[in-house]
C-alpha cells in the first residue's frame, strides 16, 4: 500500500486543464447549464462544484445543453469533468458517493479480483488516488491565498496529518485480529479519513 505524502510533498506543481487524459472510473454524462458561482448541472440532476481557471467559465458557458461529456479522475490532476471534443477539462470536488470516478474505478477492479489480496490491492489504489486528490486540492487551496492566508492552512493540514497518523495507528491496533478481511476494513477505514479530508480541501478551494 503506497504510503501517503508527508506535507512537505504536498505542493504539487500546477494543474493545468488541456488535453483530455485517459481517465479512470470515467462516466459519460451530459451537461444542462452552468450556474454562479461555480456550479454545473447535469442533464441528470447531479449538480457538480467546479474549479474554474481564467477563463474556464466562458468555456463552460458555451457548451450546448445536452452537451456529452466525460467524469472521470486523471492521477496528475484529479477528478475532471471533460470536453473530449474540445479538449478542455475543469477540477470537480465534489464527493459523489459511488457515483465518484475514485469509488467507480474500485468498483471495477473489485469486480475483476474477488480473493482477498485482490481486493487489498484495489483498495490500495481507491487509498493512493484519494491521498492524491488531496494533495491537488490541498495545492489548489493554497493558489488561491496570499502567503498571509496560508499560514493557518498549513498549520491546520500539519494538525490534520497529526490526526490521521494517530488515527492510522488506533485502525492498525483495532484490526489486528485473526482472518485476512480485517486487512481490508482497515484500508477501507484510512479511505474514509483521506477522502472525506480531499472533499474538505476541495469544497475550501471552491470557496
């Protein structure tokens, strides 16, 4: 399982929403509408939060209702609502549930591998691609501030990897009991703390 970065990995060098990538858990969906400040309607209800870069609000602005369009998570930029035609692609930060390119991809790879180291590793991958997603939005976050600014944002993610580690140990010692599936809901556990800490940090980027 990979292990996740230390904060001072955690600045990664900038996103850059161009060419369509070969996304995982990709969905083919369609747009309606955009709204203010940062949202966009699906022709199926789902309302995405958006990051928008200079000038990504007159692209989005744009495209047609019905427009098709893909959802899906890029290991070098995250999750990413995409034009293929145009290839143009804005951050989504939303969680989603299992409709999340993150949880969709597991969902798959769970589908292909049904021993239990199998499925460990496919839980390592859903752990390594949300431990990424932080580290994006955590950056995003940061691009958006004055160096005033970030300085109790840094101090709060310091305190948070603190807390995950601490918590990390606790999951550890809880499921050091016999039968291999305790390996698995110790992985599904650190899951739980990395995303909902990803969302966090995305839905503060948005802001």
């Amino acid at each position: 399982m990979r292990v996740l970065l230390p904060l001072a990995l955690l600045v990664l060098s900038p996103v850059v929403a161009t060419a369509a990538p070969a996304l995982e858990g990709a969905t083919a969906v369609r747009f309606q509408q955009t709204s203010d400040p940062n949202l966009v309607r699906l022709a199926d209800g789902t309302v995405l939060t958006v990051i928008y870069a200079e000038g990504d609000w007159e692209k989005t602005g744009d495209w047609p209702e019905g427009k098709a369009l893909t959802l899906g998570f890029d290991r070098d930029r995250g999750t990413l609502l995409v034009d293929p035609q145009g290839s143009f692609a804005v951050p989504v930060v939303d969680d989603l549930g299992e409709r999340h390119p993150i949880a969709v991809a597991d969902a798959a790879c769970q589908q292909q591998n049904d021993s239990t180291m199998g499925m460990g590793g496919c839980l390592g991958e859903t752990l390594e691609r949300w431990d990424r997603q932080l580290n994006l939005n955590y950056r995003r976050l940061l691009g958006l501030l004055d160096a005033d600014r970030q300085v109790p944002v840094k101090a709060a993610q310091r305190a948070w990897i603190t807390w995950r580690d601490a918590q990390f140990a606790a999951i550890t010692t809880v499921h050091q009991r016999e039968g291999t599936v305790w390996g698995l809901v110790s992985t599904g556990r650190r899951i739980d703390l990395v995303r909902e800490q990803a969302i966090r940090l995305g839905q503060l980027a948005a802001d």
